[in-house]
C-alpha cells in the first residue's frame, strides 16, 4: 500500500483489488477488515486532539452507516454515544479529520467506486438481532449480492463455491497488538478468512493489503509456509520463557476508586514477592487504564514451567487477594 500511494492511489482499495473486483463476472467475493464502524478516530487538524470516551481511556469510533445519515461518536467499550460535534471541543477548529477504516467506511467505499455492485455488511453491528446472522449470509448465498464486508466473522462457517475473491483491506490492523500471541493470532485469521475463497469449482484468489509486506506473517501467508513461521515463534517464545515454555498468569484488578486500586495491586504484588519465588512484573496500568468508570490495573506472574506448577502459583495468588481484601 505505500506503493499505492506512491503512484497517487489515495483510495482504501489497491489497484489490483479494484480490478479484482470489477472482474467479478456473476462470481462474489468477501472483503474483511478487522474493525467495525467507519473510522477508528476522529482527530482535530488543527490542535491534534483526539475524541474520547468520557468513561474509558480509549477514543471514540466513528460511525456512518450511509453517506448523508446520522454522524455519531460510539465507545466499543462501554458503548458510550454521543453525535460528532461540528466545531473542535479543545479549540473550536472545524477541521476534524477521520482516521483509520471500518466496514461503513468500506461499504461507502464500494457505493462510491463499484456503484453497479451489491454488497452487505456482516459485522456486530448488522447481526445483533435474532437470526439476522443467518438471513444474512441466506441472501448472499442466494446472489441477493455481490460482496459481502465483515469483520472475523467472516473467517469461519462460510463455504460458498461461489466466492472466488477474498481481499483483506487492511492487514497490519491485526499485526500491531501488544500481545506476545498477535503474529500467531494474525496468521490464524488470514489463513481462515483466505479459505473462504475458491471452495467450489473455480479457483479463488486472495489479496491481502498491507504496508508491511515483509512482515513474517505476510510472508507465511503469502508463501503457505506455516511450519517455518512456527518454528521462528517457538524459538522466539523459548527464549523470553513464554508458553508454551514457561507460565503466563495475569492478574487483573478493577475498582471504581483509582487510589485503591493501585493501593491493593502494590500490597498483592508485595506479597506475592515474599512467597513466590519467581518473576512478578507490575502492577501497572492495564494497556486500557479505564473502562465504564473502573480503574484497571494488572500483575503479570512468570514462572518457568519446570519449577513451578500453575497450581501453586494460583493458590498463593488466591491467598495474597484475600489477606489484601481483608
């Protein structure tokens, strides 16, 4: 994708996927993106402010099912709703910029750019009512469209052999997380949502965007080479004494006071310290330090497999919460 851009093309959609799709010929095809809503923010141009969500420390996503509806600002969270404000709250700009894409964004995208083309959205949003996941996925089986827009639950349960196009907007959404599990988790998804294409008759093809083609990720997908990949993660995980060669216990406390919350997970760690004999990381903030008006923070216990069993570390942590309970 930074060659698309390179050569003028600001669209979501690559150059190749466009074509893709355009040569659909009577086929369909499953476009994933790994976020719902339309954008992931919404950012102020001029003084850089971000809009958040009032009860959680994370900003808040755009949504806008069409083009001409209703703007409104949604936590994912807590599912917080206010309507997007005209003016900057900080500095009263009117210049608030959306970033990121979700799958409004990319069925705004598809209306604009393949307008002869049908498509239907298949996220959380579409599907909370009852039985709408099935009547879904039966109008598209039935050729009620021609594309159908979703998030992961697109990667399992669909055999259709008339899908013979899978493209993956945006890829590197899935290989940023601050999870140790991310790549793992990354190449499990696109490998099943990769699938969906050519089941029948026809052959599939699969286009994955991305900005990191030199990802290893990418490149296990790309290649099919899921055993080299496996081998590159075992001795990464061997050597920072990750599972499945050490044990992993995250604690997680919760309040809706922030001083004794802190409070508590220092007196739990100390203690902790005094009785285990291994590593105890934190407390800490969680990676999200609030959410619906709770303070989170977090302990990680590491111990190496062989020298202590998951069973005692979990009773001497059950016994720590409740001497700092009492």
């Amino acid at each position: 994708m930074r060659q698309e851009l390179q050569h003028g093309n600001r669209s979501i959609f690559s150059r190749s996927l466009q074509e893709a799709i355009e040569n659909l010929n009577g086929q369909q095809g499953l476009l994933f993106i790994h976020r719902r809503g339309h954008s992931t923010f919404v950012s102020c141009r001029s003084c850089g402010n971000v809009m958040q969500c009032p009860h959680c420390d994370v900003s808040l996503a755009y949504h806008q099912v069409q083009l001409g509806g209703s703007e409104l600002l949604r936590c994912h969270y807590c599912g917080y709703t206010r309507s997007q404000p005209n003016h900057c709250p900080d500095c009263q700009s009117p210049y608030l910029k959306h970033f990121g894409s979700g799958t409004q964004r990319v069925m705004q995208a598809i209306a604009q750019q393949f307008p002869s083309l049908r498509a239907i959205r298949f996220d959380s949003d579409t599907t909370r009512t009852k039985g709408a996941h099935r009547t879904l996925l039966t109008r598209f089986a039935r050729g009620e469209a021609d594309l159908l827009v979703g998030t992961q639950m697109l990667t399992k349960g669909i055999d259709l052999p008339q899908v013979t196009l899978v493209g993956v907007v945006a890829a590197d959404g899935l290989l940023h997380m601050a999870d140790y599990r991310a790549g793992e988790r990354a190449l499990q998804t696109l490998i099943q949502v990769a699938g969906r294409a050519g089941r029948g008759d026809d052959p599939g093809r699969v286009i994955v965007q991305t900005y990191s083609p030199e990802h290893p990720v990418i490149a296990a997908v790309q290649r099919h080479e899921y055993e080299p990949f496996a081998r590159a993660e075992l001795q990464q995980r061997s050597l920072l004494n990750y599972p499945p060669y050490g044990r992993l216990i995250l604690l997680r406390l919760s309040s809706p006071d922030a001083f004794a919350v802190r409070q508590t997970a220092e007196q739990i760690a100390d203690d902790l310290r005094s009785i285990a004999h291994t590593d105890i990381l934190g407390p800490a903030p969680a990676a999200i330090a609030r959410v619906a008006r709770r303070y989170r923070w977090q302990i990680l216990v590491k111990a190496t497999l062989m020298r202590i069993p998951t069973g005692w570390i979990w009773r001497n942590c059950d016994r720590a919460v409740r001497r700092s309970s009492a």
